[in-house]
C-alpha cells in the first residue's frame, strides 16, 4: 500500500504538477488520483518513473511504495 502522504508532500515539496507527472507517467490526472488514493496500485515502471521524477531515494521509495502501515 502506498503512504500517500509521504507521497503528496514529495510531491508538492518538488513544485511538479500533477498533470506533468501523469504525462510523464503516461497516465491521465484522474488515473494517478486513484493510484494517489490507494484505488488502484501503482506498477513497477510507474514507481519507477517517479522515483525519477521526485528523486527519491532507495529508502524514500520503500517507505512511500512498500508501506505496511499507512495512517
């Protein structure tokens, strides 16, 4: 489960948009929002491709991606 969260303050600390980083995602806004809330699940390439995006690091990437407990 992703720690959307931690996600949306990686997010909004970057200054990128959202619908930037859906087009990089190859995705639409509404899709990443359903991902953002846990609806669906992000893919591999996608935590990927944000991990790029963001510059997260190792550790960042499996405390936001891999969470096992989310508040």
């Amino acid at each position: 489960m992703t720690d959307t969260k931690a996600l949306k303050e990686h997010i909004k600390s970057s200054g990128i948009s959202i619908v930037h980083i859906s087009r990089r995602l190859g995705i639409s806004a509404a899709a990443f929002y359903n991902k953002l809330s846990n609806i669906t699940q992000f893919k591999p390439t996608e935590i990927s491709e944000l991990c790029d995006i963001l510059c997260l690091t190792q550790c960042e990437k499996e405390a936001i991606f891999f969470a096992q407990i989310v508040e």
